[in-house]
C-alpha cells in the first residue's frame, strides 16, 4: 500500500516535491492547499491534483472557476503524512492543527529547528527522524553545506570551516525582491547558516558570512575548511564524485558560471529543469596540507526534493536503510550516481 502525502502550500517547493512524490513506486500525492485563486492553483488541478482550501475562501475559487476537493482540513483526513511547504509564520497553527489530526508533518528550512527539534539530512541523520510524527529537512543552503561537509567529515574529520554564502536575491518568478544592482552584506554575524549545520552535525566547527547579489539563478559557497589530516587533492576531488547528490563539473570545459550549470540543467531535459545535485567546481578544489578549498553552488529551488521524499520514508518507517532510500528517490526522479 502506497503512503499517503499532502502537500500544504503549492509554490515553488511544494509543487516540486508533489511531482517527486509521484515518482515514487511507494508514495502518492492524494492531495495540495492553496490559500488563494492563482496561476499555481490552476496549475495543480490541471496536473490532476485534488485542491483543497480554507473554508473560508472556498467561494473565491469557484468564483475563479477553479476546482476545488474540499477544505484544508477534510485533506487532513486523507493523508499519512503532510509536507508543510507554506510561507514563515503559519507553521505554529498547521502544526496545532496536524497534531489534533493526529498525521505526521515534514516543514522547511525557513521554519526554526526549535519547531520540531529535529532536523533531516538523508545522507548525514536519515535515522533520527525514524517514527517520528514532525521533522524539518534544513534550508537549501544547509543542505548544500551538508552534502559535502559530511563526508568529508567522516572520512578526514573536520577541525574548523569557513565559509562565506552568495546568495540568490530571489527565486526566478519573483519580481518583486532585491537588491537589483547591489551587492548586500548580511551584517548580523556569523550567519544562521552555521548554526543550521549544527542541527544536524553539532559536533561541527563552522563560521558562515554571507551576501546578497542580483541574481535569481543559484548560490555559491565559498568554502575552506581545515582537516585533521593532510588528504591530496585527488583523494578529496574521488570522495566527492562517489558522494550522492553530489555533481562535479569543470571549468576548463565550458561550466564556468551558475548559468552555464543551469543551462547543463536544461539540457538534462528534467522537470523544471532542476538541478537536485550541489554542484563542485573539480578544477577548483584544493587541498594544501591540512587545508581544502572549494566552491559549489546550490540550486535554491530544488535540492532539498529528494531530501523531502527520504523524510516521508524515514518518518513512516518505509525504509530503514538510508543508502537504500536515497538510491531508490535517485533513480526514480533521475539524479544520476557515479
């Protein structure tokens, strides 16, 4: 029998993760929520997907001559678990809500780790969120820094890491965020970014700056860390391209840029041309004694998918073996493995 998962908040996470669920040979989307008529709206009843809204708006939408399935709340009956991808400020009442209802509920990384007390990596802590009724799978960034942190980790142990974030002013379909011809510093410090990794990695030494810059492609990290042991740079560049969900591309042929990663996407011919993987520069990784340097960029609309689809199966007890997981959501949305 196939899990049963809602989507709460259909945009530009929740509806990539409603088509990585449908993938699934074990999971099936049996509904989404939006709170208001739009484009999305349309879209996801035109995908085939019952629409379920506030009881309060219903009347907008069929006045928008959109189909609606029920209210938020008749979905809660339906479901397994719920994949919360709304905007900040509503996850304390959904999580209310959830809990009366009695379903399981994943969030996103703009939500606190203090919203759950659990926050999910596959790769790095699949088996901390097993059975449990809420989790977090940690922001993209975060999960950018964990693809390649822990690893490393493991194998070299990490002793301290720097890393300085330029960020994405906005997602592609927003018009309406900045700067538009500036580069903004993040001036609190050190960045949540630093804090975040802990959640999942306490035990890590990390120090995060970051910068805003107009751009609605990526972001690119910048990161040095210092090891515990003196690996070449070969050995480092062979343990990153046998890691999951992790890609190396080279400058020298052409992949100088965010936008020549994203037109790789493109070229992928995947759904939205996404790219789920953190992407490394091979010719830009180095290790000088104990010392590694590298840059990746993180596709901020799409990484954290296959994240959300390990979540499910950790959550209702799917799939103890995380290596298993992760191989099974690779193969059916297409991340290619070395």
């Amino acid at each position: 029998m196939k899990t049963k998962v809602g989507v709460n908040g259909y945009g530009t996470i929740g509806k990539r993760v409603a088509t990585a669920v449908n993938q699934q040979d074990d999971m099936e989307i049996v509904g989404v929520t939006k709170t208001r008529p739009s484009y999305e709206a349309q879209d996801a009843v035109k995908k085939g997907y019952p629409l379920y809204v506030p009881e309060e708006n219903l009347e907008a939408f069929r006045a928008a001559g959109i189909k609606v399935a029920g209210t938020i709340k008749d979905l809660y009956g339906k479901v397994d678990i719920i994949v919360d991808c709304t905007p900040g400020g509503v996850a304390e009442r959904y999580k209310a809500e959830f809990a009366e209802a009695g379903i399981k509920a994943i969030w996103q990384g703009g939500e606190d780790h203090s919203l759950t007390g659990i926050s999910f990596n596959a790769g790095a802590n699949y088996k901390e969120s097993w059975g449990a009724q809420f989790s977090r799978v940690v922001s993209c960034n975060t999960t950018g820094l964990l693809r390649t942190f822990y690893p490393i980790d493991k194998k070299y142990g990490i002793k301290n890491s720097y890393v300085t974030l330029i960020r994405r002013s906005a997602d592609p379909n927003d018009s309406k965020s900045g700067p538009i011809n500036a580069i903004e510093p993040v001036v609190k410090l050190p960045t949540h970014h630093g804090p975040d990794v802990q959640s999942v990695m306490p035990w890590i030494n990390i120090h995060t700056m970051a910068v805003k810059v107009p751009t609605t492609l990526m972001h690119v990290h910048t990161v040095a860390m210092e090891l515990n042991s003196e690996p070449k740079t070969e050995e480092i560049i062979d343990l990153l391209r046998k890691t999951p969900r992790v890609k190396l591309v080279k400058s020298s042929l052409g992949i100088k840029s965010t936008a020549q990663i994203m037109e790789e996407a493109r070229e992928m011919a995947r759904s939205r041309s996404d790219m789920f993987e953190i992407v490394l520069w091979e010719d830009g990784i180095k290790a000088v004694g104990n010392t590694v340097y590298f840059y990746q960029a993180v596709h901020q609309e799409s990484d954290v998918i296959p994240e959300n689809i390990d979540c499910i199966r950790s959550m209702c007890k799917m799939e103890k073996d995380p290596a298993k997981s992760m191989a099974k959501t690779d193969a059916a949305m297409g991340i290619e493995r070395c």
